[in-house]
C-alpha cells in the first residue's frame, strides 16, 4: 500500500486511494441478527464469546472468536507482565469508551502532565491479531520510574472484535494485578459522537453496519464495566462535555484518580506544537499499526489547547437516533454523565454549562443533593497531594 500523503485530504480520501477494487466494505448491509446481537452485549451472555467473527477481507482476514483473540493477546503480554512483580508495575488509568468522544486529546493532555500516555496498546495487538500480522506485547515502564500510566483503549469502530473486546480481562489474565489497574470510563453526547463516526467512517462502512457498531460500542460498557467491578477494578467516569470547564474538571479528575500533584495551568492551556495530536510533539505514545490502519491522515486535529469543540449532529437521520434510544444507548450515557458529576463535585452551575443541549436533565433526582462531592479517591496507589491527602479537599463552586 502506498499513498502520496501530501495529495490527500483526510480518512475519506485515504480510504478510496487504499481500499482494494473489490472490497465490498461500504455496500456491506448491518447484522441479519443485530437485535439478538445487541441484546447480547446488554446483558453480558456468555455466547457472545464464541460467535464466529468472520472477516471483511480488509480490516479482518482471521475468521475468530472473542474467546480464541483474548486468549491470543493474553498469551502475547504474559511474559510481558509476569516475569515482573506487582510492586514493579505502575498503576495503570485505561481510558475506555467508544470511539469519538475525545479520547485522543485526553490522552496527550495525561503526557502533558508527565505521565507516559499510550494510544490503544492492548487494541492494537488486537488488530494484528484479527489480520493475522506480527503484534508486539506491551512493555510498561518500572514503577521505579513511572508510578503512573495512562492507556486510552476505545471502543469500534471496523469489526465486530473492534467493538466487543474487553482489554481489561485481556491485562488482568496476562498477569497485571488488579490493585495496578483503574478504569476511567469515557463517553460523550451520543449524538454527537454518532455525527463523528458517520464523518469519518460513513464513507467506509455502510450506514446500516456503522450505527451498529456504534451502538454495540455504546453498550460494551455495561460488560466493561461489570467485569471490573467483579475483579475489583475502580471505576471512575468522565463525559466529553466536563472539557466545557476544563480547569475546574481536569484538576478535580486528577484529584480523585490521586495524581492531582500533577495538575499545572499548562496541562489544558498553552500546548503549541503539543497539540499537533498526529505529530511527534504530541505527547502519545502512538504503537506500530497494522499495515491497513497505518499513516490514515486527519483522524485527529491539531488543539491549541484542552477545550470542548462542538460538533453538529443535524444530520444524523430520524431513524437512526430513534435506534440509539431505543437500544439503550443514550441511558448508558446518562449514567456516566450522574456519575461524572458527582465524581467531579459539580455544583448545580457547572451542570447547567457542563450538560447544555446534551440529553442530560439538570434538575434529575438522580443527581446528589447539596454538595455533590464525591470525597474519596478512586486509586489505591495515589500520590501525596501537598496539604491535601487522598480526598478531594475542596468545595465545590
């Protein structure tokens, strides 16, 4: 595969130069099964994992399973993970949620505040695996150096395994201890990142097929989730649109995820070359990609700073919002979006900017009363804050 890189115009482009001539990738019509599907993931069956994922002769060539692709990359980073001790191993934050929801400008913003910030490292062997190409373990640095790390591992959006994959089960059967581990669930107005997927991607796959994988990306975080809490995994949140208050949200995460000594003024303002997040200023460690993946142009924007960007979702057609509604998909946003207020300590102002034109109702009940504070760490390894402890010793405002 070659491409004139200075002659393209972004994925799109990209994709129609690269694609073979016979790829029926975007005439490709959504799963015959889809509801059965859906209802699967929703409800975490166990049958999920020994569905045949059969490939798309493109971004898949391996006909596979979710069993037989976790069992795959676990024995990959084994030796990885293993051969070292828990107390060697830093804590590891993984970002997880569906694609689009601003999961790469967060990532360069952990490398920015000086924590090694990798981008997709347990998705990627993945991908390698799903085209049957040589993938490489992850190698995390010693504790000694790092106490820290942060992995965005996002959801979709290509193929089914893209979608349904759960990295946390694939770090923690590789040897990595749960007491090492923290997810950090991260989503967005599900309007809005449908728009980004259909901007980028809807060129590529069929709608049909793309808003399914959207919505079985959307509701993995019920699994996700689940399996962390039954391992004892800690689970904090945050929704795209907290980066409408960029100061008060990132300071106040980085409090409860107990590296808030991290926290300066330049970790969301003033990124220059910083912000280029395709570039090598950027602060992520990007991995080496498989070869259909590799050297895509304009997936990620240049950020003068951490800030929410808005994003249009008029055109997003009736049909396919009346499907994310009714498969669940915009509650499971709901539910992060309660649980990142509280985390947060929102006040009732900072709600009423956070959630504006979002399917989040202010005033719910289901948001705490008074203060709002959730006045506990999340991380049990957190470093010491200078005249603060381990809680969140600040009020809201």
């Amino acid at each position: 595969m070659s491409a004139n890189k200075s002659n393209l115009g972004g994925p799109q482009q990209y994709f129609q130069q690269n694609l073979p001539q016979s790829s029926s990738l975007s005439t490709a019509t959504g799963y015959p099964d889809f509801e059965d599907l859906a209802r699967q993931v929703r409800n975490n069956d166990p049958m999920l994992l020994d569905r045949v994922l059969e490939p798309d002769g493109y971004f898949q060539t391996r006909r596979t399973t979710l069993t037989e692709i976790t069992r795959a990359v676990t024995e990959l980073n084994i030796e990885s993970f293993r051969k070292r001790s828990a107390e060697d191993l830093p804590t590891v934050i993984v970002g997880w949620g569906k694609c689009r929801v601003g999961s790469t400008a967060l990532t360069n913003l952990f490398g920015i505040a000086g924590i090694p910030a990798y981008y997709n490292p347990i998705k990627t062997a993945v991908r390698h695996f799903m085209l049957d190409s040589p993938a490489e373990a992850w190698e995390v640095p010693q504790r000694a150096e790092h106490t820290f790390l942060f992995a965005k591992e996002m959801s979709g959006p290509y193929h089914l395994a893209d979608c349904t994959v759960n990295p946390l089960q694939i770090l923690v059967e590789a040897g990595y201890p749960t007491n090492r581990i923290e997810l950090l669930v991260l989503d967005r107005d599900p309007y809005r990142s449908l728009a980004g997927w259909l901007n980028i991607w809807g060129h590529l796959l069929s709608h049909e097929r793309l808003v399914q994988h959207y919505v079985l990306s959307a509701l993995n975080a019920i699994r996700i989730t689940a399996y962390a809490a039954k391992v004892g995994i800690g689970i904090s949140h945050y929704v795209y649109e907290a980066s409408r208050i960029p100061d008060k949200a990132i300071s106040r995460m980085f409090l409860r995820l107990g590296i808030g000594q991290l926290y300066r003024g330049d970790v969301v303002e003033n990124w220059n070359e910083k912000g280029a997040l395709d570039s090598k200023h950027s602060k992520i460690i990007f991995p080496v990609l498989p070869r259909p993946l590799s050297g895509i142009p304009g997936m990620h924007a240049s950020e003068p700073r951490y800030l929410y960007k808005e994003r249009s979702a008029d055109r997003i057609s009736s049909e396919h919002k009346a499907l994310i509604e009714r498969t669940g998909v915009i509650e499971r946003y709901r539910e992060t979006a309660y649980s990142c207020a509280e985390e947060l300590a929102c006040s009732t102002e900072d709600r009423r900017i956070v959630f504006e034109g979002t399917p989040v109702e202010v005033t719910s009940p289901l948001f705490p009363a008074g203060a709002e504070a959730s006045r506990t760490t999340s991380v049990r390894n957190a470093l010491p804050v200078q005249g603060m402890g381990r809680g969140l010793d600040f009020e809201p405002t």
